[in-house]
C-alpha cells in the first residue's frame, strides 16, 4: 500500500493558504510580529550586555570601591561636611580618615589605597561656565585605576602640584559642539559651592588650575567625565579635612578581589561600602536581563496570540471547507492525509511567519537600539544577534504553530464524510 | 485485501442490508432488507421518492456508512469487515464517486483535479499524468487541463468529476444524480459519457437518479420506496 505523495499534499496546503491570502497573510503577520519581538527583545538584550562588558572591560577588575555610605555629593549640599558627622544623621558610618586607610592598607593582598574626593564644581573657562564633576586624587594613580588611559598629545602629569588639572575629553571637547571648553595650558577657575556648617548660609571658593593634560575617553565613567585635581588641591578647596568620599582599594590580583572585600567588611561591617566592577557588572546584568526577560515574556505572550491566530484561522478553514474534506475522504483519503494537509498549512503559516519574523527582528532590533536614550559621546547601543538563538526562535516559533495547527487538523480528520457531504438546506 | 471472486461472481453483493437511526422516537428503519446483485459491466439505476433511502443505500455501496446489520462484498471482499484505514484504501481503489454538485477543488487545476486518487494512491507522477490525459481526451476534456474549474461549464465540471471517478480503474462508479445540476441537453451528454464508459468499457456503474428519462436507459432500475426494494427492473436492450 503506498502512502500518498507528500510533495502534493504539501502543493495543496499551500494552495489553501494562497486561496485565502488576506487571512493566510494576517495570520503570518501574527507569528512574525512574536518571532520579531522575540528576536529583537534577545537581540538588543544581548547588545547591551556587551555594552556594558565593553564599558566595564575598560575599569581595573582588581580595584574596590570603598565608601563610607553616605551620599556623595551635590553642588550645594551636605558634602561640604565632608565626613561622617555631617548633620549627624550618618554618624555610624565610617569616616574614611588616615587612619581608615591605613588599617585597610594592613588587610593581606591589597597592594595599596588610593584616596580620593569627589564633588561637583562650576568650571570657568574663557567666560563660559559649566558644572562638572571632579575628582581629587594623586594623578599619577589614575594609571592605576584605569589601565587603558591614554592622554592626549602635550599633556603632562604633574605629581604634587596643586595647582594643575587633568581634564577628560569629554569636558575638555563636549560632543556635539564644535569648540573646545577647555584647552590644554589653559587656565581654568573652579568654583565649588558649600553650605556653611556654623553659618548655614552658602559659600563658594574658588581657585585657579593649569590644565597640564587632557585624558582620551577610557570607559570608566568615573574617569570620562572628570576633571582631576591633586588630592591637596581637593582637600582645601572641598572643605574636607582629610575625610575622604571614597578610597580605591587595589587589590594583589584580580582573583583575591572577593577575599580583599570580605576582609573589609569583617572589619567595618556594614558601616562601609564596598563596590568591586564584578559586583557593578553583576548589578546591571541583573537589571537588564529584568527588563529584557520582562520583554521576552510579552514576546512570548506575542506568539502565543500569534498561535491562536493560526487556531481560528485554520478552524475557519476546516468548516469552510468541510466539503472538500468530504470529497477526499469519500475518494479514499487517509484521516492522517487530511490531518497532515492542515498541519502542512500551520506549518507554512509559522515557516512564513518565523523566516519573515527573523528578518523583522534584526531590522527591530537595530531600531529599538536606536531608540535607546544614551548619554552623548557613549558607544553606540548595537544588538547582537546570534546564528543559534535565532534559530531557536525560528524553531520555537514554527513548533508553536504546528501545535497550534494540530487541533483544527485534528478536527479536519475526524471530518465524517457523510455529514460533510450531506446537501445543504 | 484478498478477492476469491471468478469471473462469474457479481462484482457487488448486497446481501440483507438494514439501516436504522435511534431517534427519540425510537429505531426508525432506512433501510430495510435490501438484497441484490451487480455484475461487471452492468449500469444500474436506483429510482425511488424522496425519503425512500436511496442516498443511504448509495453511502453504504461506497462503505462511507455502516449498516445496522447485512453485509456487502465488492470483489467477494466483505467491506465492513475491513477497519476504516483500509476501507479508505478500498474507496481510493475499488470505487469511483460522481457526485451532483461536483465536489471539485477549486484552487486546484483540472488536471490536478483528476490526478487526486492517484495522488493518494501514491501513483508516481509520470503515470498519473499519462492516465489522467488518456482520460481527458476520452471524455473531451483535453484541452482544459490547466483551467481551474470555476472557470469551466457545468457538464464540464460534471466531466472532470467522471475523469477522477475513472482514474484509479475502480471496480464500481457511484454516481449520485450525476445530471441533477445540470440542464437536459448537458445531462444527457454526460448520460451518454457513462453509458459509453459502460458499455464501451465495461464499467460497472450504479446511479442513484430521479430522472426516469434516463435510468430507462440503463441496464437495470431498482426501485426503492419507504426503505425496501419495490421492483427490480430489468431494461431490455
């Protein structure tokens, strides 16, 4: 007994889809509106991860981040206290004095402790003012903390000398405009804003920097959008009086990162913040795999709708064409002839649906990236796409739609030809 | 699917066939002792009243239906013997269906039309259209191959119907008022087709028909009423 030629079967199916285009075409427009989102919510999810890995590959992984917890500061605001006694509402966090970094610096496998401060200031540059971050810190150490730092042609790093400031890029050229703020041998005013402790009114000082050298973009953002002044220079102009924001502890080798920071933390318990570039990264992997798998779900309940758009469509088939099941049934079609005829046509659906699905998702996938609100001067957002996930989507969409196709084709067969050809009234 | 009939066995045997519905009525009969013979080559009619069973005795013949009790054996093969797969096979192979409104698929081409029981029998490409063409031009439809039936006459529709009844040279053609859609000149044209095919080619036909005109012009007319068998009639020639 030979078995019907699945070649033509296949040629009927598809026949069937093109006799009905506009609901054959709507329903493929369903499956292909879940493969898109799926493809392009996994696309641009995975382009952010690499965003972030290539942002973050540029910071040292064997450097903590320690703080005292409290919040950093504003341009006028509560860091002009500096230390843990502002306002006394932090009073059982740790101030992080000399005698802090030393004992950290006696913790085994750190190498050394780099302490900082960092404020905003108002920047004055040939009559024009804008508000920047600084950092206060021994410039020489910014080789430490961002391994990859390059400077620009000219510059010059000046240990000890107060009154010289290194200026990123970014600040020095913002994007987008066309002249430089600042210039290299320049002369630039900073200006930093702090709410009298004893007074309570608001004062400023301020104090003249020679710019002795512009830093290339690095990818640390700490670093990008800095201006760095020497760690005295910081002191005074900051009111600090040696309480630092924050300390870069560097430890003996990437892998004693987690040991360095536990140690820390035997020590302060939580009276003390420590961050390590595995914990950042970890933090935003977190996050955005959140959104992304908040995506994915809508994506997934996407194709599902896109399933029970190939549910009614080939039931609405089934009954419309209840005749002609009749006829090949009474001629000597098989129940699995018919049933594999409409699985066939969910097959086609979800093949047409998916292909066309995948294409729509990288070409949504590039628009979404676009979409993206991103800092200026940042790296563009793009998704990736990988050969084996849009085949598992392909896949999962195409199996989703036989699913679908299984029960208005098991209908179809079970189809009693003499009901089927009964002469309507 | 073995056959023990000889020559000289009918070709269909319709042996004490009863059909009956349960309904809230009760078992109301359809069918009701229906006994009879058909030899290879004969043309028989089947005439007789609405309601008097004669698309249920044609359902049973084309082992579409089961009767309640009774047997019947194309080729000396007790068909409802047979599980459903193969009584598929036997109506792909054994029987030729001819129905009043056609029942073709319109998406598909004439040709495509008349290859379908080939194609569910499997029949490989070359053959089935080689068969299907001879049949075509034996039924003058040679040269509408490629048109899409909607596009074709009635009696030409009627024809391709007769073309894909023809193709896997099944042992009996049911036709169910194969002219009843049609006008007299046309239906007396597709008549004569299968009174050609009978007589010419030996087919055995079995027609379920309310036109006396034309069954009068078959071999033999039974007459069916209130379910049972009022007459046979044989048709002198």
């Amino acid at each position: 007994m030979e078995s019907m030629d699945i070649k033509e079967i296949f040629v009927l199916s598809f026949q069937a889809l093109k006799e009905r285009k506009i609901r054959s075409l709507l329903t493929i427009l369903m499956v292909m509106a879940g493969t898109s989102l799926l493809v392009a919510v996994n696309g641009v999810g995975a382009g952010f991860t690499e965003f972030f890995n290539k942002q973050f590959s540029n910071l040292a992984p064997n450097i903590l981040f320690v703080t005292s917890g409290q919040e950093q500061g504003s341009t006028v605001g509560s860091n002009g206290g500096g230390g843990g006694g502002a306002g006394g509402s932090a009073s059982s966090k740790i101030t992080l004095n000399a005698a802090v970094i030393n004992r950290i610096e006696s913790l085994p496998f750190i190498e050394e402790v780099i302490p900082s401060y960092q404020s905003q200031v108002l920047m004055k540059s040939k009559g024009e003012e804008k508000t920047n971050a600084a950092l206060s810190i021994d410039p020489n150490k910014l080789f430490v903390i961002a391994p990859t730092l390059d400077l620009q042609e000219g510059s010059q790093i000046k240990q000890n000398d107060p009154s010289a400031i290194v200026i990123a890029e970014n600040i020095a050229k913002p994007p987008g405009e066309d002249n430089p703020f600042v210039t290299l041998g320049e002369t630039v005013g900073l200006e930093y804003s702090f709410i009298d402790d004893t007074t309570g009114k608001q004062d400023t000082i301020s104090k003249n920097f020679l710019v002795t050298a512009i830093m290339e973009s690095t990818g640390n953002p700490t670093i990008d959008n800095a201006a760095v002044i020497n760690l005295d220079a910081g002191d005074s102009l900051f009111q600090k009086s040696g309480k630092h924001d924050s300390l870069f502890v560097v430890a003996s080798s990437n892998e004693l990162v987690d040991v360095v920071e536990s140690e820390i933390k035997k020590l302060y318990g939580n009276d003390i913040g420590v961050t390590t570039v595995k914990a950042i990264l970890k933090t935003i992997e977190q996050f955005t795999g959140g959104i992304t798998s908040f995506l994915l779900s809508i994506a997934i309940i996407s194709l599902i709708v896109g399933a029970v758009g190939i549910i009614t469509t080939l039931y609405t088939s089934v009954i419309e064409r209840i005749r002609e099941i009749g006829t090949l049934k009474a001629i000597g079609a098989q129940s699995s002839n018919i049933l594999t005829m409409f699985v066939f046509e969910a097959l086609i659906i979800g093949m047409l649906g998916a292909t066309l699905g995948l294409i729509g998702g990288v070409g949504g996938g590039y628009a979404l990236s676009q979409a993206t609100p991103r800092n200026e001067g940042d790296p563009p957002l793009i998704p990736l796409f990988f050969m084996n996930d849009m085949i598992t989507v392909w896949i999962i969409s195409v199996v989703l739609s036989v699913i679908a196709g299984l029960l208005p084709a098991w209908k179809a067969s079970k189809v009693s030809p003499i009901e089927a050809l009964r002469p309507k009234t | 699917m073995a056959s023990s009939s000889s020559s000289s066995d009918p070709i269909l045997k319709v042996d004490r066939i009863y059909k009956s519905y349960a309904s809230t009525a009760g078992e109301t009969p359809i069918l009701k002792n229906i006994d009879f013979d058909v030899k290879k080559g004969e043309f028989v009619a089947i005439v007789g009243p609405s309601g008097s069973g004669k698309s249920t005795l044609l359902n049973i013949l084309g082992t579409l239906d089961r009767p309640t009790t009774g047997d019947i054996y194309i080729n000396g093969v007790d068909v409802f013997s047979l599980n459903d797969h193969d009584l598929a096979y036997l109506r792909n192979n054994a029987i030729g269906f001819i129905f009043q409104s056609y029942n073709l698929i319109n998406r598909a081409s004439v040709s495509k039309n008349i290859e379908i029981p080939c194609i569910i029998s499997g029949l490989n490409k070359k053959e089935r259209l080689e068969r299907a063409s001879k049949i075509m031009g034996l039924l003058g439809i040679e040269d509408k191959g490629s048109y899409k039936p909607f596009n074709l006459s009635g009696g030409q529709q009627q024809r391709v119907a007769i073309a894909r009844a023809l193709m896997n040279n099944p042992s009996i053609i049911l036709a169910d008022e194969p002219t009843g859609n049609l006008d007299t000149k046309t239906g007396n044209e597709v008549f004569n087709l299968l009174k050609m095919l009978s007589n010419k080619y030996d087919r055995t036909i079995i027609m379920v028909t309310h036109n006396s005109e034309l069954a009068i012009k078959t071999d033999r007319i039974i007459h069916l009423k209130d379910g049972e068998i009022e007459q046979e009639e044989n048709i002198l020639t």
